[in-house]
C-alpha cells in the first residue's frame, strides 16, 4: 500500500473537514432535516455541474470541480450520518458529535479504499477524473433506484455502499486535481 495515497487521502479529508466543520458553525445542523433522497439528489447535482464544466470546457460560476468534489465527499458523509440515524424536524446536533460521527464514516472510507487498493493495486491512478464524474454519476443512479423500491434489493450492495464508493471516488478525483496543478 502506498504512504503516498494514504497522506494524499488524509490531506484531501482535512480540508474537506474543515470546510465541513466551518459550515457547520455558520448553518448549524440545519442538514439533519434532509431526507435521504434529497441528500442524494444534492450529490447528483454537484456531479452533474463536474460533468457539465468537463464537457463544455468552461463554466460560469466561480466556484471550480474542485470545490465540487469536496462537496460531494461532504454530502456523501451527511447521506451517511442521515442513513444511519434518520431525518430530524429538530435538526440540532453538537458539533462534538457532528466531527465525530465525520472521523467515523471517514475511517470505515478509508479503510475501504486501503481495502480496494490492496486488490486493485491503485488502479485509480491510471483513471482520468471525468471517469471518476461518471462513476459517480452511476452509483448516484444506483440510489436513486434503491431509493424508489424503498431500499429493497434483490442481489446489490446498499446504499450506504455506494456512498462509501462515492465519496472514494470523489477523494481520488481530488488527488488527481492536485497532482496536476
């Protein structure tokens, strides 16, 4: 396994956990009110405006693919926390709890993509972002249909797999982005 990836993937996470921890002292918990549908759908966008910006080549809101990714791995662990303990109508959560239940789904992430890359031996290196867009983009559509058979399967991973996925693939993509700058 590669030190490499490994303190690539810690520093993409604490930027993204930063911004995450930042947004939660200016809106609070606000997101606990989402449905899961809705957090999903959130994600779809965010990878649809990465596919969009790759397929037009220019774009006309400031804020970069970058950003974007960041996004998705930062909804991708409220989809996670929402899956686990459910939409509330009173969405106030400690910020103690918020970062801890954050380092939680990021280590069973992590570990993941230890996982994974043992068996692929880091097959993503040699992948280009915009098929890490359209990864995501599937496993978007993956739950969105989990999602409208009320999360019943019949051979399929879950949903909260597929989020594990998303957000992996969107860390990677955010490597790749800082490799190239």
């Amino acid at each position: 396994m590669s030190t490499l990836t490994i303190s690539q993937f810690d520093q993409i996470i604490l930027s993204c956990k930063d911004i995450f921890m930042n947004k939660l002292k200016d809106y609070g918990s606000s997101w606990r009110l989402l449905r899961l549908p809705s957090i999903t759908d959130q994600i779809y966008i965010k990878a649809q405006r990465i596919r969009n910006i790759e397929e037009k080549g220019n774009m006309k809101v400031a804020e970069d693919c970058g950003s974007e990714f960041q996004g998705i791995v930062n909804y991708s662990i409220i989809a996670l926390i929402q899956s686990a303990k459910g939409p509330k109508e009173e969405p106030r959560m400690d910020a103690s709890e918020v970062s801890s239940l954050f380092d939680l789904y990021i280590d069973k992430s992590k570990q993941l993509m230890l996982n994974k890359n043992h068996d692929y031996g880091e097959a993503w290196r040699d992948m280009r972002i915009s098929s890490f867009t359209d990864l995501i983009l599937v496993k978007l559509l993956r739950i969105k249909q989990i999602e409208d058979n009320q999360g019943q399967t019949i051979i399929s991973e879950g949903i909260e797999s597929n989020y594990f996925d998303i957000l992996n693939y969107a860390v990677f993509a955010l490597i790749k982005i800082k490799e190239t700058k």
